[in-house]
C-alpha cells in the first residue's frame, strides 16, 4: 500500500513537471514569436515606404531641400569614414585592455575595482558618451565637430561592452592550452599570441560584432556633438565635418511632419542602413566562423 501511494505521488509530481516545462516552453516560443513578429512588422514597413525610393540617383546624390532630388552620399561616406575610425580603436584598445586585466594585472581588489567599473560603464546613456566627447575631443583638443571627434566618442561608447566581452573570450579559453605552451618553453607573450588569442578570437569577434552594430547606429552622442544634417561637401578625412546615416533619419523623420516625402527619404535610408549592417555583420561573422573551424 505505502510503494502504491508513493508510485502514485512521483507519478503526479513527474506530470505537474510535464505541465510546468509545457507552459514555460509555450511562454518561451510566444516571446520568440512575438519579437520575430514585430521585427517583420517594422522591416515590411520600411521596406514597402522606401524601396521606391532607393536608386542610383538616391544612392550617390548630395542633400537636397527637395526631396526628389536628396540623396545620402554625404551620410554614407560619413559612416564609413566614422567606423574606420571607430574599429582600430575599438578593437586595439578594447582586446589590449582585456588581455592586460585578465592575463596580466594582478588579482585583488584594485582589478576588481576597474572590472566593476568597466562593467558599469557598459550600462551608461549614450549621451552622456557624447557630452564627454563634446568636453574632450571638440572643445578641449579642439577638433570641432569633424570625422575623428565623432569616432573617438563613439570608440568610448563601444569600449566598454567590447571589453567585458573579450575578457570572458579569454577566460573561456582551456588552461590545459596555456599550460602545455609554457611546457614547451614559449614566453607569457608568445603564449598570449599564438595559443590563447587565436582560441578566444571567434568569442571577441560576437562580441566586436555587437559592439561595432552598436556605435553604427548611435545617433545620440552624435547629436549633442552638433554633427549637422545640411547641404555640407562630401568628408574626405578625418578633419572634415561630416554626418552620418541615423543622423539624417533623425532630421528626415523630424522634417516628415512638414513634407512627408521625408518619411519615405527616411525609410528609404533605413533600409540602406540595415543593408550596411547586414555586410557588416556577415563579413565579422565569416571571419569569426573561419578562425572558429581552424582551432
């Protein structure tokens, strides 16, 4: 009698399991569902309202205060000109600080100290990155509102998440790999470069790439560094004032309530914008599938 009871108890205890799994898995797939529904929703609207509007003329043209005759050359060589900016130093200064924390300083409470902060840091409003780059890099070094101003304030905005990534990159590493390379006799750094780095690079990649999709899309911090959205000459260095993609979705989604061509101009520069994230995107994720199959 007491085995039948028990039997009977596992077995309701091994149902209300069923049921509990059944309703978090269905609660699981209704988010999924309803955040691909949204996505789809958002990416057909754009599409449909642009589409028309996208062509060579669109493609290489200047700003215009027509709206038939505007174009985004201006704002797509900003962008490019802002992101080479923004890669180097993101990468170089992101990756070195990562492997200097984790495989260098020394453990205690004062790298516990800058590991909180960093982390912190990571949660910090965009604007605030740009009235430090307006204090720093336009007024305090003087560079005025132009390509590198704008880069290195987006390079600090990105910084953060790139570097916390790359850490977690590094210590996800085996140790058993660092360990056989200094039985083989290799130094710390030639450990670092040719073992340790080359296992973390597919992890510090998804992380560059979320990072870098990031920084392309900011339009906040740009805007308080008064990046303009007007009929200004095509930016051809680091030293010329520029604007970028978001920036004149902003301006065309603001100047929509006067014309509401603009709202086509700005879907139209929406889906030039997704598409430039996607090759972004794709080429990161190529790199990182590449190194992820040789080690």
């Amino acid at each position: 009698m007491i085995k039948q009871v028990d039997a009977t108890q596992l077995k309701r205890r091994m149902n209300a399991r069923i049921r509990k799994n059944l309703i978090w898995r269905s609660i699981f797939l209704l988010s999924t569902l309803f955040g691909l529904l949204v996505l789809a929703v958002l990416i057909i609207r754009v599409v449909s309202q642009g589409a028309s509007w996208i062509d060579l003329d669109f493609l290489t043209g200047r700003l215009s205060t027509s709206a038939e005759r505007a174009g985004i050359m201006g704002a797509l060589l900003g962008t490019v000109w802002v992101m080479l900016v923004v890669i180097p130093v993101t990468l170089i200064i992101g990756v070195g600080t990562a492997i200097y924390l984790e495989l260098y300083a020394k453990k205690g409470k004062f790298q516990t100290f800058i590991e909180t902060n960093i982390s912190n840091l990571a949660g910090v409003p965009s604007i605030v990155y740009g009235l430090l780059g307006l204090t720093v890099f336009v007024r305090l070094m003087d560079f005025g509102n132009v390509v590198l101003a704008g880069g290195l304030t987006l390079s600090l905005l990105v910084l953060p998440i790139l570097i916390v990534s790359a850490q977690e990159a590094l210590r996800a590493v085996p140790a058993h790999l660092s360990e056989a390379s200094y039985g083989l006799g290799a130094t710390k750094w030639q450990t670092i470069r040719r073992v340790i780095l080359p296992a973390a690079l597919p992890s510090i990649l998804t992380g560059s790439i979320l990072a870098l999709s990031r920084a392309i899309g900011e339009t906040a911090p740009l805007t308080v560094l008064g990046i303009p959205a007007l009929l200004i000459p095509f930016p051809n260095g680091l030293f010329d004032t520029f604007t970028v993609l978001p920036m004149q979705i902003y301006y065309w989604t603001l100047d929509s309530s006067l014309v509401a061509e603009y709202a086509n101009l700005a879907a139209a520069t929406i889906v030039v914008l997704l598409l430039l994230l996607f090759i972004l995107n794709s080429v990161a994720v190529f790199i990182r599938n590449k190194f992820q199959q040789r080690y």
